[in-house]
C-alpha cells in the first residue's frame, strides 16, 4: 500500500455517505464510538492524565501547538491537529517532527485491519481515522503527552470524546452551523460539552487584546496555551516561540503579502487592520474565501468597512467543496481547484495594490501558503 491508496481508503467510507448525510447535523448521523471501540480494541487510548484537549471556533489549532511546544521539557509529546496545515502528514507530530511516509503507511495498516466496514449512511469518519493513524504511531514512539485538537465539534468528535486531564475551549462563534447547529447555543452546548470528558477545564474570556505584529487572537492564543500548560503540570512555564498555522507575511519586491484565517468577525482585529492599511496608505486587496457555514456576512462587512478593495475566491474539489452561494453575489477573484497550486498562480490576477491579505479557512491557506509562502 503506498500513501495515495491510504488516503483513498481515509476519504472513501464519508465520501460514500456524503450524499445520504449532507445537510443533517452531526448529532444524527456521526457515531463517534465506532472509531472509540478500534482505540480500545488495539489499546490506543491514552492515559487520560496525559492529555491535554482543544476545542473552540477560533484559535484551537494555534493553542494545541503551542501547548505541545510547551510541555516539551517534560517529556515526549504527540500533537494532532485538524485539518492539516499542508500535507496530511503534519497532521501529526512528535515533538515537532511530522510522521514520515513510512511510519503514515505503517501505522495505518495496523489500524485498518480492525475497522469494520460500514454501509452508508454510516460511515467512518476521516478525522476519526487521521485520530488512530496517529494514536498508533504515538504509541510506537513512546510519548508521554497528548496534545490533542478535537475536529469541528465535540460530542459527535472521536477527540472529542476521549478522555483527558485538561480541556480547553478557546472561543465559541457561529461555525458550522448546518453540523453542529443551527444555533449558536446549541453550537456553544456542543463544545462546552468537552467538560464531561475531562478532569479539568479552561475556558478563556471573550477579550480581545489589539495585536502590534500580528491580530490579537495569537496573543490571546499565546495566553491561553500558557496557562493551559501550566494548570496541566501545575507549574509556571516559559512559552516559547512556535510557528503560527494561521497568521504570517512575506516581503516581495512590489508588495507584502499576509494570510489569516478567518472565519467569524469576533476574531477579526480591527485596529490590526486598520493600522496595517494606512502603513500602506489604503492600496490593500483583500482576497477572501468563505463558505456558505461560515460568518460570510460579518467578516465581509468587517473588510468592507475598513474601505479596501475584497474580493472573493471560491475553492472547489471532491474533497473540498463547500457551497459559496453567498461568494457568488461579490467580486469574484478566482474560482478552481482546492488543492491545485499552479492553478491559483496562474488564475489569480493581482493588481498594483502595496499589499494583499489572504482570509478565509485553514483549507484556503494551506493553497495559499504553498502558492506564495513556501
């Protein structure tokens, strides 16, 4: 079996029910237990008092890696993160190192031999498999502790619903409705439902601080991941620098380029952007990509706000098409394939703006980033 085929087998069980399940939520039809009872078959659980969870609608995946990057002195940690930043494989890390092909391929056919087959609309769910491959690898590798980020939610969730000593929400905001909704106190019931699994929790405040370098969230993600780590070791603990999967910039010649993900105005810095347009005197393009169950609405009326030109790229794919109904009543920039990079760079047009800023989802800025970042 080589990586390719393990992807398909990932993908196909979902993408079989797909049709059968679309526009019902997750409470009905996702039964994370099925990928529960595999852990437990093969003896993958972790000890609860080794794991560290991370939910929320903003600043989860920045948090569960700082924390991992935290508790490095004090051991061997695995860290899973969803979705991935570029390739499937960085998914999942070990002290900072992404499995190789050979250990991804290895450490799936030891868990595929024990995942029953399913008839749609039942059906496995990707990130519940991504869950094992690296539960089993872990494993393999000794590690001491857990970082684990859960998927879209919580209760329907394979990370959701393991056991740990420390849960952490970072932000609840209207996200994903059609799954975990409709609305944003059954959303918020879905992630606070993390308290039932864990020892311990962290829930952060809902201020905002105004970033200088970057928007506030990575500050306040940075506050937060430092006091999750220290409520989990019951120390104090020094934070160190650790690259941020949803926020960075790049000088060109003609232009700086940034990239955020963004997906709900309660995360958008406004005095970030604000001063980040007047340093270029207003000649910023804004280049969004939102889905339809995301906060369209807001983020757009944040941009437009503040004056500057947004435009609107639509992403479309077997694995990653989302409806962009609202996208389509816009400017639209750019309209293809989510994962073909030479496409974006030939099909998205920049005009003489000092600055581009790319917003959208972590899907959006994994194209981003190996378009123009890497």
């Amino acid at each position: 079996m080589n990586y390719t085929q393990t992807l398909d087998l990932i993908f196909q069980s979902y993408l079989a029910a797909k049709p059968l399940i679309a526009g019902k939520l997750d409470r009905d039809v996702r039964n994370p237990q099925i990928i529960l009872d595999v852990a437990a078959q093969l003896d993958l659980l972790p000890p609860a008092d080794r794991v560290i969870k991370v939910t929320g609608s903003k600043g989860k995946g920045t948090v569960a890696r700082l924390c991992a990057e935290a508790l490095r002195p004090f051991g061997k940690v695995g860290l899973l993160v969803s979705p991935e930043e570029i390739t499937h494989l960085d998914r999942m890390r070990i002290d900072g190192q992404a499995i190789s092909e050979d250990d991804f391929i290895t450490s799936f056919e030891a868990i595929w031999q024990a995942v029953p087959a399913l008839e749609a609309p039942q059906y496995l769910s990707p990130y519940g498999l991504f869950l094992l491959v690296a539960l089993h690898w872990f494993k393999q590798q000794g590690v001491d502790y857990f970082v684990l980020e859960t998927g879209r939610g919580v209760k329907f969730d394979e990370g959701g619903q393991l056991a740990a000593k420390l849960g952490v929400v970072t932000s609840v905001f209207l996200e994903h409705p059609t799954y975990l909704g409709p609305s944003l106190g059954q959303i918020a019931a879905d992630k606070l439902s993390i308290v039932e699994s864990c020892a311990d929790i962290l829930v952060a405040d809902t201020q905002m601080p105004v970033g200088e370098t970057a928007p506030g969230w990575y500050q306040k993600s940075q506050g937060v991941a430092q006091q999750a780590v220290q409520q989990f070791i019951g120390q104090a603990v020094d934070l160190p620098d650790a690259p941020c999967a949803s926020f960075g910039q790049r000088q060109l010649e003609d232009c700086t380029l940034y990239y955020e993900g963004m997906i709900a105005p309660e995360s958008a810095d406004r005095a970030f952007l604000s001063r980040l347009i007047d340093r270029y005197d207003g000649s910023v393009c804004f280049y969004t990509s939102l889905p339809d169950d995301k906060d369209f609405q807001g983020v757009c009326e944040i941009l437009e706000e503040l004056g500057c030109d947004n435009r609107h790229i639509i992403m479309i794919g077997e694995r990653g098409f989302l409806s962009y109904d609202q996208a389509r009543t816009k400017t639209l920039a750019y309209e293809g394939p989510y994962d073909d990079v030479a496409a974006l760079q030939t099909g998205l047009n920049f005009e003489g703006h000092r600055a581009r800023y790319f917003i959208g989802t972590q899907t959006f800025l994994r194209l981003v980033k190996q378009a123009y970042f890497l």
